[in-house]
C-alpha cells in the first residue's frame, strides 16, 4: 500500500500489506514467545521495558518526522507524540516489581492471589494518534508479562514499523512485540478470531468495536474499547470567559479536530452566550493552520483525501456557520477551523454524529440541569470539559455528566498516570494508570491447607 503524505500528497513509502496466513504465522510466533517472555524475572521485564523507553527517546526526533510525513501532524504535536509514548513505557516498566498479589485471611490454611499474563495481546491502533494509543495497550500487556502483535491503522504505519526495530534494539526478545500492518478486514479480523490471541485492544468507530465484540463473543475473547466520542464543553456565566474561550479552539480543532476526545459541542450559559462568541472568533481565526513541519504550526491537514470528503459533508451549502479560520490552497487535505451556531444547528448532523475533523457547534443553555440534558443527549460519552468558578457546581456537574473523563476549568483528557476510557457507546475498559495492568491479567486464586 502506498503510504501518503497529507500535506503534499505525495507517496513517501510503499507498505506491504499482511495476509491471513501471514497473520497466522505472526500469531504463531507470539504465541512461542509468550513462553519465554512470561518467564523473564520482574528485574529483567523491567530493565528491558527501561531500556526500550530509552531507545525511544533516543530516536524521538526521527519518530516525528515519520509522524509529520505520515500522519501530516505539526512537528511540535509529532515530538509529544513520541515523547507520550517514551514516558508510557517508562512508568509501566516500574510495574513489573510492583505489580502484587493478595494474602487474603482464612480458615483452615493460607489463600494467596497471583496476577497472571493472558498471552497473545492484538493491539489495533487507529491513525489518529499512531504512537501513543499503540503505547497505551502495548506497555501494560508487556509488563504483565504479554506478548504484543500491534496491526497499525493502513494509513499510517510508518512509526510502528520503526519501533519495532527500536525494540529489538533496545534488547526485547524476539517476537516478543511485533507490527503487522495489514487491512482491517483480514490482518485485523484474523487477530481477533485467532484463538492463540487471547486479548483484543481496539480503537477506533464505535460501528467496527460493536463488530469486534460481536467477533470476540464466540471464544469470551477479552476485550478492550475506546470508541467515539461526541463531547461537550460546559461554559457557565461565572466562569473564566476569557479564558474558556481561548482555549477551546485547541479542545476540537487540536490534531484537526481527529480526535475521540474533542470537544465539539461547546454549550454556553445564555446570558453569556454573545460574550463568549465575541472571545471565541479571534481566538478561533487565530489558530494557525499549515505546514506540519513548521515550528509555528498549530493544526496540520485531514488524514486522507477520503476523509476530507467525509469532513466536508458536515458543512454543507447554507449551513449556518459563524465563522471560520484560514486553511492553505493547493495540494493537501486541508479544511478550515469552522464554527456552526445558531438557528437550525440542532437538525444538523454535525451536531450529533463525530465529525472527527475541524467543526464545532455552539448552542445556549438555561441552568444546570439544562446543561445536563444538552450533554447528555448522545450515544457517546468520553470526555468533556466545565467552566465555572463554583466548585460546589463543578462537583454537581462532573458526577451529573455521562462521561469517563472530565476536566474543571480545562481541557485535559489524558495523562498516562490515570485511567481513560468511555461511558456508553464510548467503550469500556480503562486504559493507562494502574489499573491497566488488571486488563492484561487473570487473577489466579490459591489456597493451601495447613490441616
């Protein structure tokens, strides 16, 4: 397959593409792995999950400049990118020597718990985020004592493929954490009904993860899902206006708007409702969109010509849009920051379905329990955001919202150090933090009788 640069349209490499035999083989050799690799003192995971995350930074650079060719991501985004994934490996490789059992209290003998690896781990990474999703199923299942196949996304395998040899590099055994890069439909699927694959991490469409679950379903294969998202920023009268508003061009438009966590449904209190706009459009004609590998860059293009396409129908003819950012001309798959508000945005699709590019809608609300109504209104339930300077609202609001992950008075999603994961048709399962470990373990439970 040929791989293309979103931002010049041009080939930069030529991926072959796996088959299901091939699959098969990769799965085969995992599975041969996984015997070695679940024997490996926790010292030694642990020394070698270290020495990985190294390698990485060693080569930060190099990864994103792979990045802004393949994905089109600005080069300062594509540095935190490889630096997510660095740090994700590092804070797992302090699990391995940490991560316990139980000695739990009985009669008639001792009871002892131990956390045991599942075996092989299908890691299917999306292409919206190559390098840190890839991180966030791999590091934990590699720390538990997993192996890993990772199948990247067919438009952007370019950083998966050069971790892997990072990874043998730095010293991993072999097989121990393969790419397979391969089509959806027959890499992916034979990962998920292959029965040497004992856990499936998925992230992408809630439409292909109620596939996968009903795929997994035969065998009670586990199960990982971090779908879509169709998020709200909450701004209320009282809060930061100034501050709300400049920052929520970055919670949607960030990563061109390509992202399960955006926020692209800002709803604001109607008394401040024309204030905000006001702030919101300089702040919004202000984000700076173009050439990736610019230092300045703020927003890059769309993934795909395909994409743009699916992005454009969002913003049809006569839709009613507030205002819009700039974009380049010529070759690349751009598409302005644009912001959809007032009559008639409520019967526009763009108002219920992830657009998964640069477009947010903006609507007023009444009172709390309207904000809750609005928010809640949808399928999804990810992320979002409240402002407001009352703490005892933003309490009520956070556990009223439908969502996994919320911020107060800012816009953050993820931060490996806790757990992330969705509500609803969102997906479920927690990723990151330290409760990932339990997804890629069984609990094994003992009792030994002193009689």
């Amino acid at each position: 397959m040929d791989v293309i640069n979103p931002a010049t349209e041009k080939v930069v490499a030529t991926v072959a593409l796996a088959s299901a035999e091939e699959t098969d083989a990769a799965v085969e050799r995992s599975a041969r792995a996984f015997e070695r690799w679940r024997a490996v003192g926790p010292g030694d995971r642990a020394r070698l999950l270290r020495a990985f995350a190294e390698r990485i930074d060693a080569h930060l650079e190099e990864l994103a400049g792979l990045e802004v060719a393949n994905a089109g991501h600005p080069i300062g985004q594509a540095r935190w990118e490889a630096g997510n994934l660095r740090d994700v490996l590092g804070y797992y490789a302090g699990a391995p020597e940490r991560h316990t059992g139980l000695q739990i209290p009985v009669a008639g003998g001792m009871d002892v718990t131990f956390k045991e690896p599942l075996g092989v781990v299908g890691v299917i990474v999306p292409w919206n985020f190559p390098m840190p999703i890839m991180g966030w199923g791999a590091a934990p299942a590699l720390a538990a004592g997993n192996t890993v196949i990772v199948k990247p996304a067919e438009w952007t395998p370019l950083t998966a493929l050069r971790v892997a040899e990072i990874a043998l590099e730095a010293g991993l055994p072999e097989d121990v954490f393969q790419v397979l890069p391969g089509e959806g439909p027959i890499a992916g699927r034979r990962l998920v009904d292959h029965p040497s694959v004992r856990k499936i991490v998925f992230t992408g469409s809630s439409r292909v993860g109620k596939e996968l679950m009903a795929a997994c379903a035969p065998q009670v294969k586990r199960l990982t899902l971090e779908l879509g998202g169709k998020s709200a920023n909450i701004v209320f009268a009282d809060s930061d206006l100034e501050k709300a508003a400049a920052s929520a061009p970055y919670a949607v438009f960030e990563n061109a708007g390509q992202d399960c966590c955006a926020r692209s449904r800002i709803l604001v209190q109607e008394t401040a409702y024309e204030r905000f706009m006001e702030l919101l459009e300089p702040a919004v004609k202000g984000v700076i969109v173009g050439d990736p590998r610019a230092e300045a860059t703020e927003v890059g293009p769309l993934v795909s010509a395909a994409h743009l396409d699916r992005v454009r129908a969002y913003v049809p003819d006569g839709a009613p849009i507030a205002f819009q950012g700039s974009a380049p001309e010529g070759p690349g798959y751009w598409f302005p920051p644009t912001v959809l508000a007032g009559p008639g945005h409520a019967g526009l699709p763009a108002w219920t379905e992830e657009v998964f590019g640069p477009v947010v809608t903006v609507a007023p609300f009444k009172d709390e329990a309207d904000a809750v109504r609005i928010a809640n209104d949808t399928a999804y339930g990810l992320s979002g955001s409240i402002w407001t300077r009352d703490l005892g609202r933003a309490l009520r609001m956070a556990r009223a919202v439908e969502a996994g992950n919320l911020s107060v008075n800012s816009h953050s999603s993820v931060r490996y150090w806790t757990p992330f994961g969705g509500f609803k048709e969102s997906g479920f399962g927690r990723e990151l933090g330290p409760d990932a470990l339990d997804a890629f373990t069984e609990t094994k439970n003992v009792f030994i009788s002193t009689d």
